[in-house]
C-alpha cells in the first residue's frame, strides 16, 4: 500500500531537513544534501519504512505463550530489551518459525527491488 502524494507533506515537514527552530543548521543541511542525493524510491522509503507485524507477543500478558514464541523463534528463552535486541538472530533451521519468517523477509525484498535493501531488525515493546 502507497501513500497519496498528499500524505508525503506531514513526514517531510517532520524531517530534520525543515525544521528550522529545533535543529543545528548545519544538520539540517546535511540532512538536505542526503535527500537531494536519495532516489525516490529511497526517498519514499526514508519517509514510510515498510513494517511488517509478525508477532503480537507485547499484546498478550507476558507469560508462557510469550516464551514460547520466543524460544520458537529464537531457539531460547529470553526477556526482550532493547539492548538485547541488537544481538538476536532468526533461527535459520529447516521447519522452525525463525525459518519462515526469514523466508518472508527474503520473499519482500525479492518482490521490493525497486526500493532499497529492506534491513530486517527486531523490535522490542518498552
């Protein structure tokens, strides 16, 4: 699903590039020379990254089904933190959900090769 060119106007108003009170001039200018450099599918991508929700662990009261899920994925059991989050890694063994889901993650960026390498990155609830 793609924004409207209408849409585009809020996200860019809220990039460092045009703020013009709260930011250093001089990262703003920067911030300005990355777009100028960026193609417009980056630049599509910058604004709106494309997320995809593969878990709803954090809506469920922590307990075994968390765990669970974790341990399917991970192939232990771990509390998530933003610090811990850096260093996990998708079980790659044939069978498991850690597999599937990197089999998703290949199949979006196979089928997104117009736009940028979409980084797969973990995201931990605070």
């Amino acid at each position: 699903m793609y924004a409207d060119k209408g849409s585009y106007y809020p996200r860019i108003a809220v990039c460092t590039a045009f703020r013009q009170s709260t930011v250093d001039p001089q990262v703003r200018l920067f911030q300005l020379l990355q777009f100028l450099r960026m193609s417009i599918s980056e630049f599509s991508t910058h604004l709106y990254p494309r997320l995809c929700l593969l878990h709803k662990s954090y809506l469920q009261p922590s307990g075994s089904k968390e765990r669970k899920a974790l341990d399917r994925l991970f192939g232990f059991d771990a509390q998530l933190d933003e610090r811990s989050t850096a260093e996990l890694r998708l079980q790659n063994v044939e069978g498991t959900a850690g597999e599937r889901i990197l089999r998703v993650v290949e199949q979006i960026r196979f089928e997104k090769f117009d736009a940028p390498f979409i980084p797969l990155r973990i995201v931990a609830p605070k």
